[in-house]
C-alpha cells in the first residue's frame, strides 16, 4: 500500500523527534573490563617423594574457582598483642651479612602460636638437616612472624568445600590441583617484612595434609624477596619442598625432571649450573659445567656422569646424576655439582668474615683487631689468615684478635695495611671461581695518613 506524502511527512516528524530524545538521553557508563589478576609462575610436588610440576597461578587470593567453590577470604588481623610479632628461631649475626629467612604461619589462632613456633623449629630442623644446609646453616639467620587468624586451619583442608578465615588465606585447591597451596602474597609481604629482612619466605599452613608451593619471580612483580615457599606444618614430608625451593633462589638450581611433552630440546647450551647439552666426553673435553666431577661417587648414589633429561626435557639436555633433590623429592641429598652451588650461593648472599673495628679509617699499631667468623661445621672447612702489606704472618695463622705491632708492622711513620683472609677449603668446592666465591677479606690501614681500609669478597 502507499503512503500519502502528509503521512510519510508525520512519520518522518516522529521518527526525529524520537531519535532526538535518544540523543539527549545522557549515555550509561560502562564500567571497563577489570584488568586481569597478576599471576605468577609457581612449582609444586602432586605426590610425596614424586617430581615437581609448574604452572601458573594469581599473586593474591582467589576469591572463587572456575567451578564456583569460594575459597576463604583473609581475616582482619586479630586485636591479640602477638598479631605481627617477631620471633628469633635461629639468628646467627647481623643480618647485613647473613641470608635471612623469616617463616610465617597461617591458620593458627592467637592461642596456637605456640604451636606456630614448634612446627616452624620443626620444619627448619628438618631442612638443616640435609647438607650443605646443615653445615652453612651459620649463614643464615631465621626469623617467625606471629600471623593471628580468626580460624585454625586452611581452606580446602580437608576437602575442597571447606573455607577457613585466616591472616594469609593460604589454601588447598589452587589452580583446582589439590596439593597445591597458594596464599596471598600481598599479605604474607605485609607480615614477613616485619622481620629486619626478607630475602627468602617460608609460610607454614597449618595442616597435615600433605602439601605446598614454591613461587619465584616474585621481585620482578615489585616485592622485596624473590621467593615464598608454602607448606604444610604436620606433614613430615612437606619439609622436603622447601628445601628443593629454596635451592633454586640460593643455589640457582635447575629443576632436573622431565615432561614428556616437551620432547627433545633443539636449542644451545643452557645457563643452569646442572643443565648441559654436553655429553660427559664433551664436556671434559671442553672443560666446562660439572666436569671436574665426573666419575666421582656422588651422595646421592651412584656416580657423576650425564644422565639424559634435565630442564623439563625428557631428551637433549643432562643431569649430573641419575636423581637428585631437584629431580624428586623422595631423596635428601644434593649431587655433588649441586652442593658445590649450594656453597657458593650461600657465600653469595652472605659474609662469614666481619669484625666491629671499622676498615673505613685508619687505626694505630697498638689497635687490637678483633674478628668474628660465622660458625660452620661439617663439610665447610675455613681458616683465617693474617697478612701485613700483602705478606703472610704464619704464626698468627688462626687467630681472631691481633694487635699490628705483634703482627710486626713497624714503627717507620709510614702507612701499612693489615689483612685477614677467611678461606673456605671445603672439598666440596673444587670450581676456582667458587673458592674465590668462599674466600673473604678485611683490610685495614696502620697510620695516620687517614687512608681508607676496605672490605673484600
């Protein structure tokens, strides 16, 4: 049917009257996609005694499940008086040159801090007791931070449907893998930086439930410590996964099991200290990686070679042995490659050697020097050594207090330097450049021409 022109005008009249009205509607405000949650990559143990996995989780707590179980969220911290309170479980000396590890606990209420404190020696206990922890364990310093929750326990502990309120909302579940903790890092920051330092974190959940993680790359993400290790407190083999954490912050261990999938690595050599693409021919013939122990019995049995697998690929790349602590958790024991980074990285992050006469000003012949050295015992082995300008005193060889002029730094009116070497001549180091790693020095300046003494490592 047509339409007449008037009725075609009305029609036309309306519709721009209409279309000027939605013009004139204020527009709604759409709220922009939320960003998405930060997440980090994360390493975790499915089975007791079993190898690791990696994957990726978000840096604070998950509020809910792609399957819709809540998970708990974090409580405010408790009005008790020991809510952020700092403990000393092992404080060996300053923490400028010490490796500070500070432990935290979570899901326990302000009447079972105590029981916090007990799971935390315990766990730290367990950890010294493998070396080279146990003998380097005068390195580092241990620090606890009392972290008050509303609820004992964790969420997900003992099924997946159960949420706990508490201080750092570590939980069960996370990623929807069952032995894999995850807490909110933000939180367990705000607690572990009450300690003097946080170079590495340890959060103990309390549970018997077999369980943890280790993250890393934390500091890129603007944190003060590069690692967290999360476990569970009455499991006895929980203890194991941060002792294998821990070594890839100190040690800068790789990981020495496989995935399947990854299939055959096609690429160069690896960084990793106990990753090579080198057979054990090459590699003696090169002179590289781990080769200075080849053939040598290794504690974890056995004897060190190239054992193919290692950084996730099944093929391509080698291990020193044939399992090891980074490989699987159902042995204690570093190889023998492993344990040297070990010491090396512990004399990375700390000094063996300090005194509290300062080597930033000159001090007098008749000065006593005194010096104090960190305590390590099994398979470290250090000494100290006393030089005057450069030559050694062999009769002071050992001793930690001197005075220049017994030293025989002579009365001329001239400036002279007194130096004190530690030596740490472990035979579990034999990589010159981690001997040198081990070695520390303190020199001061005899006289008055205010020339400054420095501090070596």
């Amino acid at each position: 049917m047509r339409t007449s022109r008037a009725a075609a005008i009305s029609v036309g009249v309306a519709l721009t009257a209409i279309m000027g009205a939605v013009l004139a509607t204020p527009a709604v405000a759409v709220d922009p996609e939320p960003a998405p949650e930060p997440r980090v990559a994360v390493e975790y143990f499915p089975q007791p005694g079993g190898e690791g996995r990696r994957t990726e989780v978000p840096l604070t707590t998950e509020t809910e499940t792609e399957t819709g179980r809540a998970t708990a969220r974090s409580a405010s911290p408790s009005a008790s008086t020991t809510d952020g309170e700092v403990g000393e479980l092992a404080v060996t000396g300053p923490s400028a040159d010490r490796l500070d590890v500070v432990i935290v606990g979570d899901g326990y209420t302000a009447g079972q801090q105590d029981a916090f404190h007990t799971a935390a020696a315990a766990k730290w206990a367990d950890i010294t007791g493998i070396e080279p922890y146990a003998s380097y364990q005068g390195l580092m310093n241990v620090w606890t931070v009392d972290a008050v929750s509303a609820e004992s326990g964790i969420t997900g502990d003992p099924t997946a449907d159960v949420t706990k309120d508490t201080a750092l909302g570590s939980y069960f579940w996370c990623s929807e893998i069952e032995r894999l903790i995850c807490a909110d890092i933000d939180k367990v920051a705000s607690y572990a930086t009450k300690a003097p330092e946080a170079d590495l974190v340890v959060v103990v959940s309390n549970s018997a439930k077999y369980g943890g993680a280790g993250y890393s790359g934390l500091e890129a993400e603007g944190y003060p410590f590069d690692g967290v290790s999360t476990l569970s407190s009455d499991n006895a083999q929980s203890s194991m996964i941060a002792a294998h954490e821990i070594a890839h912050s100190v040690g800068l261990l790789a990981d020495e099991y496989t995935y399947d999938s990854y299939g055959t690595w096609t690429g160069g050599e690896l960084p990793d200290i106990n990753s090579s693409v080198l057979t054990a021919e090459q590699m003696a013939a090169n002179q590289s990686k781990w080769y200075r122990w080849l053939g040598e019995s290794d504690p974890t049995g056995g004897t060190v070679g190239t054992y193919e697998g290692s950084s996730y690929y099944p093929f391509g790349i080698y291990r020193p042995t044939s399992n090891s602590i980074m490989r699987a958790l159902n042995i204690s024991e570093f190889n023998l490659p492993g344990r040297e980074a070990m010491i090396a990285g512990f004399y990375r992050e700390a000094n063996a050697l300090s005194s509290e006469v300062a080597t930033d000003s000159a001090i007098l012949r008749t000065s006593r020097i005194k010096v104090s050295r960190a305590e390590l015992t099994g398979l470290a082995a250090p000494e100290l050594r006393w030089y005057v300008d450069g030559r050694p005193v062999k009769r002071a060889q050992g001793l930690s207090s001197v005075v220049p002029a017994a030293l025989g730094v002579p009365a001329d009116g001239r400036t002279h330097t007194v130096t004190v070497a530690s030596v740490d001549r472990t035979a579990s180091v034999r990589d010159p450049e981690v001997r040198a790693e081990a070695t520390e020095k303190l020199t001061w300046t005899v006289g008055a021409s205010g020339r400054k003494g420095h501090k070596q490592h």
